[in-house]
C-alpha cells in the first residue's frame, strides 16, 4: 500500500467535543452528533478502501486506545494526535505515514456530513499529479489536506480555528511553488448557525 488516510478525530467525550455546538444542543448531544459524524467519516472511508489500494489509520485525542477500540472497532490502526497545535499534530501524523513509504497521504476531519468516497477519490487522483490537495470548507477552512511529501513549512503560522486557515494555506503553498488542486467546497458542522445543513 503506497496510498494512506488518516482520519482526525476525537472521543466523544460530553463537554469536551463540538463545544461549540454545546449552547444549542448540550453537552451530550454535541458528543453525540460528534459520534455521528466520525462514524459516517469512517464508513466513507471503508467504502473508498473497497474500491481502492489505500491504508486507514485514525489519529486521535482524548479518551484511550481501548475505548477508541470499543468504539469504531479493533480491525483499525490507530495513533495518537499527539502535542502541539493542529498543524503540528497533522505535521508528526504526515511525518510518519512518509516515513513508513508512503507515496499519498490525505489527512480529514469528521466535520463534514457530505464528505463523499467520490471525493475522497477524487484526492487521491489528484494528488497523482499534484504536491498539494486541498478541500476547502465553506466556513474558511479546510475538511481534506493531502501531499505526495511533507513540507513542515506548509503547516507552520497558520490561525488555525478561523476562517483564514484555506487562504493562508494556499498562500504558503503559493509562496513554496507548489501545485495545488481543490476539491469540491464542503461544509463544515461546527456552529449553531451549521446544524440546518445537516438535512
């Protein structure tokens, strides 16, 4: 397998996951839609491992290794997010999986319900022929990171959480001369304001 995605995710823990999402649903109920939408996340992903020669590995933070077993399943490869700020983290994740020989790495979030295997292919495909993939969210973001190898500076000074994260990305990977292609813009669930694109 030369082709690896990660998953970025967390346990779903009440009062620690979608906080933002606490005022309108509560604590259990952002924990729960968190479940949700990693496992939907997650079944996207198996299905893009069906149809292609890819590597799954989830990447999280909270919670343990055998309650992350418990919930998504003892079949996986699992890591810890490790330290440091999301760059960083996703920096030791891409780091690794380099390391390991592979050739195409993405990295996404479980934010985005309407995350589909055609555009997980899609990235893979892409990354055939570009440095740089990226699928941006509507919030500003970005729900997809892919490369071919890591540039460390790509991940470095970014505000992450805000609504410049694809921009200054795409600005380094600019300033790098990188070619870079996009994915179809997603959107993100992570506000109140979010919940109505669910449906």
């Amino acid at each position: 397998m030369s082709q690896h995605l990660i998953i970025f995710t967390r346990f779903p823990e009440p009062g620690k996951t979608k906080t933002r999402l606490i005022p309108a649903l509560g604590a259990l109920g952002a924990a729960q839609l968190h479940r949700q939408l990693a496992e939907q996340m997650l079944a996207q992903a198996k299905s893009l491992s069906a149809i292609l020669p890819i590597s799954l590995e989830v990447c999280f933070t909270g919670g343990s290794l055998t309650q992350m077993q418990q919930w998504l399943g003892g079949d996986l490869t699992y890591c810890v997010q490790g330290t440091g700020d999301l760059g960083a983290r996703m920096s030791q994740a891409f780091q690794r999986s380099f390391e390991a020989g592979m050739k195409r790495v993405a990295i996404a979030g479980t934010d985005c319900p309407h995350l589909e295997v055609s555009v997980l292919a899609q990235a893979f495909e892409q990354l055939e022929q570009h440095d740089l993939v990226l699928g941006p969210a509507k919030d500003g973001g970005y729900y997809l990171i892919g490369l071919q190898r890591l540039y460390p500076e790509l991940l470095v000074g970014i505000d992450w959480g805000t609504s410049r994260v694809f921009e200054q990305t795409a600005a380094i990977a600019q300033r790098l001369n990188l070619s870079r292609a996009s994915l179809p813009e997603l959107a993100d669930i992570d506000r109140p304001e979010d919940l109505g694109l669910l449906h």
